[in-house]
C-alpha cells in the first residue's frame, strides 16, 4: 500500500501490517523483508521436498530389493508434507513475534507450493527444487509492486 506522505509516498508492504501509518520504512526494513522473504521462500522449498524425495528414494529402494520382507511405505501426498512443514515453520516464527512474520508466511506459501511439484516433472534432487525456489521467490520480489492488494500473488507467483 501507498500513502502520502509530507514530502514523498510512503510504502508500507501489503505483508506486513504491523507498523502504523505514520511510519515510514527505511531500505533497511525493505531488505530485511524481502531477505526474509527469499529465505522463507528457499527453506521451505528445500526442507518438504527433500522430506518427499528422501521418502521416495526410500520407498524404491525398499520395491527394488527382491528378498526385503519389509512393506514399502505408504506413498506421501504431494500436498500435505508441505503444508505440515508450513504449519510448522508458522508456529516457530509466531512464537518468536517476529515483526515481519507475515512476509514470512507469504514466503511460506510460495515455498509450500514449490514443494508440491510432481516429483515425475522434476528430477529427484534438491538442487533443483532449491533453484525452482529461488525463481519463485525472485519473481515474488519483483511482483509484489504490481499485486498490491491481490490475495492470490502467492499462488500465481509459484505457478510461473
């Protein structure tokens, strides 16, 4: 959102809602929201699809041994191990009261998203979900000054 202020327009990010009118940010608070973001962005986009591929990579190795008498684990599903690690990373940062936290469950989300990709689509390897991340939350950054106000960025910016 955008406000006018005595001598210029005030930018106060739509992902946090904490600071009051009368404040106006400095580059300092900009970066450290939108490191903030890229980060939350990058660990969940690493932490719940490596929890998926390290369990897929566990279950055909437990299918590929002929004499295993162990049953193979059930299949994960490609929503809820990200939404668990979310839910989860949520509960941290909102412990921690943490003044930018909403640009951090924004961060979540775009992340979430990334780690529900099909692991058929892409290869199994962390690298590229990381790098897959990474795009998701440049392409954040850069959105976020055209989306104001739109309560679908997160999910639109994950599917580019």
């Amino acid at each position: 959102r955008y406000y006018y202020g005595f001598v210029h327009i005030i930018h106060i990010a739509e992902e946090d809602a904490s600071l009051s009118l009368a404040t106006a940010w400095g580059w300092t608070e900009e970066a450290e929201l939108a490191v903030g973001y890229v980060l939350s962005v990058l660990w969940l986009g690493i932490a719940a699809s490596g929890t998926r591929i390290f369990h897929n990579n566990y279950a055909q190795r437990i299918n590929s041994e002929p004499s295993s008498d162990k049953q193979p684990p059930k299949p994960l599903n490609n929503v809820l191990v990200p939404v668990l690690w979310a839910l989860f990373s949520m509960l941290v940062v909102n412990a921690t009261q943490y003044k930018h936290a909403p640009g951090l469950y924004n961060g979540f989300a775009v992340g979430s998203y990334v780690a529900m990709a099909s692991l058929q689509k892409m290869d199994n390897s962390i690298s590229r979900f990381a790098l897959v991340s990474l795009i998701a939350a440049g392409w954040g950054l850069t959105l976020t000054p055209f989306f104001v106000g739109f309560a679908g960025k997160s999910g639109f910016t994950s599917m580019l």
